[in-house]
C-alpha cells in the first residue's frame, strides 16, 4: 500500500487527487449516504435475527433508532450460532495472564461458560433490564460475564479495573446497578490488585447493591460477607446448562459505559443492540479486513469503548480468534508483547500510539528478538497518532509491509468512524492522517459560526447522519445528550474534536475542543480533576491542564491554591497525588503539582485555560487577541506573567 510522508512526498502515487482508483470505496460510500435505510439493510444481513425489522431508522432527531422491531440476543449472535457451525472447534480467545498462565477458549467452550455464567446470575435473580456492574481484570470472566448479560437482557457497565472505590460507588448509584462482579484480585506489574477490597470499600457508598459475585483468581485471601458476598464457583453447574437468551428488541440497551465529561460527573453512554453489534461489526470488517484464519489483536482493557467493541463483540459477532493480554506490555520485560505476537501468531494487531510511542523510547533492539512476519495489518486507536509514531510502527514493527489502520471514533460513536478500510479498497496512506470516513459517515468541518470550512482550515468536526452505532442516550439524562453533542451545532452530532480536511480529502484530527485531558487514550475532564483535588482540605481552588507527554501524549498539571495556613512542601504534593490516586484512580497521577497564589480568571471568573495550557508546557501564549469573554489582550498577558511567575517559584519545592 503506497503512504505520503510526513513532508508531503508522495510515493507510488499517481495524482495528487484523492479520487484515484477509488471506484468500489466512493461507490460504496455514495450508496450509504444516498440510501442509508437500504445500504443498512444491506448490512444486516451479517446478522442472525429472531424476527427481521419492520423499519431501518426511526430519526427523530436527536435520537436514531435502528432497525425497529427486529429482534436478536447479542450472545446467540457471539456464540450460539458460531457454536452450532464448523467453528464450534474453533479458537475463540487466546488468554495469557501476566503470570504466564494461559487459557485456550474455542466457540464451544466459550458457549458452554457463558451459559453457565448466566445460570449463576439468574440465580441471584438477574433478570431483563437490571443493570450490573463489571469490575474485573482482562481474564476470560469478562468477556464471558459481558455476554452472560447480553444473554438475560441485563445492562452491564464495567468500570476500568484500575478505578477507585469512589468511581465504582459513583457509577453504581448513577445506574442504580443491584449486583458487582468482581474478583479477589489481579495481576499487574508482578504485584497483585486487591480488587474485592476495593469493591468492598465502594459497597459502603453504595446502598442498592444486593450482591457481590466473586471470581477465584489470584489465589489469595479476601474479606468475604455472607449476606452479600457470593463466589462465582459456587452458583456455576456443570456441563450441559443452557439458558435460553432473551429475546431482544433491536433498540433495547445492551451496555452503559461512563465516560468523562466537562461537568465533573462522569456521563453514561447508553448503546443499543442491534445497530451497535452491526456497526462495530462491520467496521472492523472494512476497516481490517480480516479472514477466517486471521489471528486478532486488540490490545485494549474491555474497561474502555475499544475493549467492548473490538475485543469483545466485533471480533466475536465475526466468528474471529482473539488474543486477550492480562498485564502490563512491558512486563515483565519491554518485549511481552512482541513475545506474544509471535506466539500465537498475530496477523492483526490494534494498539495505541501511547504504547507505540513507549516502544520507540526503548530501541529496536527488543523487537529484532522475535520473528513478528505473521503481522499483515497494524491499528492505531486512542489519540491522533503522530508522525514520527506512524513512521517507526511502519517501518520496525510491520517491517514496511503493513497497512497502519489509523482510527478515529470515540465512546459515543460505539465503532470506528474515520479509518483507513482496507477491507474494502486500498489506497495511500498519509503520517497522521486518519484518511477517509467509514461508509455511512458524513463528516463536516465547521467553523466556530456553523459554516463549512474550505480544505486545509481548523475547525470542529461534525457529522450530519446518523448511524447505526451512534449512542441511544446518556442513561438517565438526556438533557445532558442534548446539550453536550447536539447544542454548539443544531442538526449536527458535534463531538467536540477539532480537525481538518486538507486538498485530497484526507482527514486529519486535531484533538479536544472541549476541557477534556486525553493521558494513555484514558479521558479525564478538568472538572473531575478540579473538583477531586478541592476535596482536599488543604486546598481551596484548583485548576487542571495538560503538557505534551512523549509517551502518554498528554500529562496532567495541577495549578493549586492552598488554604490560609497551609505550606507548600513536597509532602503536601505526594499527599495530593495519592489523593487523586484515591478519589479517580492511578490513571489521574499528576505529572507535576504547581502551587500559585491566584489563577487566570476572565472577568466573568472563567479559568483562562489557554494561559494555563501555555504556561504548563512552557510555550509562548500565542495569539490573544481571540480571547472570550472580552478579557483584554493585556490582561490575558499579565496573567500569563504572573502565573509563569509563580510556577517557576513552585517547581523549587520539587524533591
């Protein structure tokens, strides 16, 4: 596949117009947004359904609704009708622990333990509609615990296993979850994660929760409550249990998953059934092109929309081999991963540019230890991946010979949005460039007044259609789903991305628009932040921002202003770093802690974030003259001063 570098130098490439022989994607494209009800109905038919539709979209805007009175279960569409074909013997999941331990899952097994799973929640009195939260590490239970709520019609909502008691009991009560799935612990970096401790903590913040499901893991000992606590084991019967799947409207919610928001509290992105399990499925299709014995790696933790979408159901509804990874990739060596991929011999391997952008720090070396010639396909996921990330995964990783499948989609979105497909047409490729809309996307650059920008000019990406993975709500808020993705554009789903499209139609996407920290893949909003570390009693305002990380791709650096009498000290900042460990998770670990006397504010007393932005990363401030709120340009520059100022002061109480 030919690709452009990053300084514009096109390589085996005929015409600097992107309609190259692009006949069978343009054509396919045209066809999903002239007809979309037909082009989807179309699509279906990759789907087993217990009563076919009665109408493909019901768009009352702003909600969509697929497929509309059609019905299926999403675990027969994973399992059953896999388990009933010649791929009953075929390799659904390869897991490896962090430990080395490993577990091989063929459609059969993974038919045989999701029955099972779901007999044990039944018998807890799990039934349609009730919502459960998931807190468990990448083993196979949770995969298998997903589809054992999809089996029964129960909405489930896994949280991260790397979250705090706080954000569990946050979670649980916003969904008015009755039952955790948990396990006695995990495995990660060598130590083990004390998880049922942790749930333990967040049951005390949690006054709906009925019961507490406890996989044996790790081995070792867990405080156990009779009256709520259950282990897994002793609920599950042996073999030839079948639970018949519930029969599902096409509509029906399937999955909540938090995300974070500029509010402070996490929202609840709802996804529905039908039109979520086709498009992820689909996408992954087009976008991968993957075959029947093609070896499928998705690198993500299920606790994230990559994990639901692309290690669990996609890769399942396709009748797909998946490897599932428990631990850390550089664990217990730098090369765990690439060890991995030559031993089941990856073909498809997804993975992030913050893990990608890790590996570059560490050489090539590591990689020249292992034969990775199975890989055909490289994917990108989590952040615009930079040029130079682009360049070094082609080249050392894929050895020049692999497609980079650069993705752009989000949590709302439920599956791959702008990407390369490859399994529809080839066609080059550009360093950075998430390339050209999945069909059924019709993307928009617009200004900040709502009017289409020319090519090649920043703007904020919108979309003008729906599609079948789009969110259904956010759970027990729509005002909060009008607000946030259909308000700053109306008639518009606009996400808050900024990006560009340039001559040949490439897209090229920019980053946050909205007060959203992007560490890992992992989003945290800036009011989250703020509002956890006021918790604290020895501060009294606080402001979130980020700087460029070259591995993480954005770290979080905290502006705090202490109350009367307190000193600033290292101890004090160890002491705020655990407590936002604590109150969010290790995923918010600050990279710096910055006391100041007073924070950058407008006149309205909005937090001027472009000045805090600037000063973090030790950048100019920039162009001022844009600045809202009519806070003068001298203003804006003095607070600027100030601030770097007192910074600068701060950093003398680093260790």
């Amino acid at each position: 596949m030919p690709t452009i570098d990053k300084s514009g130098e096109k390589r085996n490439l005929p015409t600097n117009n992107y309609f190259w022989p692009l006949k069978r994607y343009l054509d396919m494209y045209k066809k999903s947004l002239d007809d979309p009800e037909g082009f989807w109905g179309e699509q279906a038919k990759l789907l087993d359904w217990d009563k076919p539709w009665d109408k493909v979209l019901d768009w009352k805007p702003p909600y969509a609704r697929w497929f509309v009175g059609g019905r299926l279960n999403v675990s027969t569409q994973c399992v059953d009708r896999h388990a009933k074909t010649w791929r009953k013997n075929k390799v659904a999941i390869y897991w490896e622990g962090e430990t080395g331990d490993t577990r091989t899952l063929s459609y059969a097994d993974l038919y045989h333990e999701v029955n099972r799973f779901a007999f044990a929640l039944k018998k807890l009195g799990v039934k349609k509609g009730d919502r459960i939260v998931i807190y468990l590490p990448m083993i196979p239970e949770l995969t298998i615990a997903m589809l054992a709520c999809a089996r029964l019609g129960a909405i489930h909502c896994v949280v991260f296993s790397g979250f705090s008691a706080q954000a569990i009991a946050d979670r649980v009560n916003d969904s008015n979850a009755k039952v955790i799935i948990t396990a006695n612990g995990g495995y990660r970096r060598g130590k083990i994660l004390p998880l049922k401790e942790i749930v333990d903590e967040a049951v005390k913040l949690s006054p709906g929760i009925e019961k507490v499901l406890v996989v044996k893991y790790t081995g070792h000992e867990a405080a156990f409550d009779a009256k709520t606590d259950v282990w897994l084991s002793d609920l599950m019967d042996g073999a030839g249990i079948h639970v018949e799947p519930e029969s599902m409207e096409a509509t029906d919610p399937l999955f909540i998953l938090y995300t974070s928001g500029t509010t402070g509290k996490p929202k609840g992105i709802l996804h529905g059934t039908a039109g979520y399990l086709l498009y992820a499925a689909k996408t992954l299709q087009w976008a991968f092109n993957p075959k029947d014995d093609s070896i499928w790696w998705c690198t993500a933790d299920a606790g994230w929309i990559t994990g639901h979408s692309y290690v669990v159901y996609a890769p399942l509804a396709l009748g797909l081999t998946s490897v599932i990874y428990e631990g850390a990739p550089d664990f217990p060596a730098i090369d765990r991963w690439w060890h991995i991929i030559e031993k089941y011999g990856v073909t498809i391997f997804y993975t992030s540019p913050t893990a990608i952008r890790m590996f570059m720090r560490n050489g090539e070396d590591w990689l020249a230890k292992h034969d990775l010639s199975s890989l055909q396909v490289l994917g990108s996921v989590g952040e615009a991946i930079n040029p130079e990330a682009w360049e070094w995964y082609y080249k050392f990783v894929g050895a020049e010979n692999c497609p980079i499948v650069d993705t752009w989609w989000q949590t709302e979105t439920g599956g791959f949005m702008i990407s390369p497909c490859v399994g529809i047409q080839s066609y080059p490729l550009k360093p950075g460039s998430a390339t050209l809309p999945m069909p059924g996307v019709d993307p928009v650059v617009l200004d900040a007044d709502g009017k289409e920008n020319c090519p090649n000019t920043t703007g904020f990406i919108a979309i003008r259609k729906p599609w079948p993975g789009m969110l259904l709500d956010v759970y027990g808020n729509p005002d909060i789903y009008q607000k946030t993705y259909w308000s700053r554009f109306p008639g518009f789903y606009a996400p808050g991305d900024y990006s560009m499209k340039d001559d040949d139609g490439y897209w090229w996407l920019l980053g946050r628009a909205d007060e959203v920290i992007k560490v890992s893949g992992h989003r945290i909003s800036t009011a989250e932040l703020e509002h956890a570390v006021v918790g604290h009693t020895a501060v009294a305002e606080a402001a979130a921002t980020s700087k460029p990380d070259e591995v993480k791709g954005e770290a979080i650096v905290l502006f705090v202003i202490l109350r009367k009498g307190q000193t600033p000290s290292v101890e004090l900042k160890k002491e705020l770093v655990k407590h936002l460990r604590t109150a969010i998770g290790t995923v918010a670990t600050p990279e710096e802690v910055l006391f100041v006397d007073k924070l950058p504010k407008t006149r309205s007393g909005k937090i001027m974030r472009r000045v805090l932005k600037a000063v973090a990363a030790g950048a100019s401030i920039g162009d001022v003259t844009t600045l809202d709120d009519q806070t003068s340009v001298a203003e804006a520059l003095q607070a600027y001063e100030d601030l770097k100022a007192a910074a600068a002061k701060s950093l003398h109480h680093k260790e």
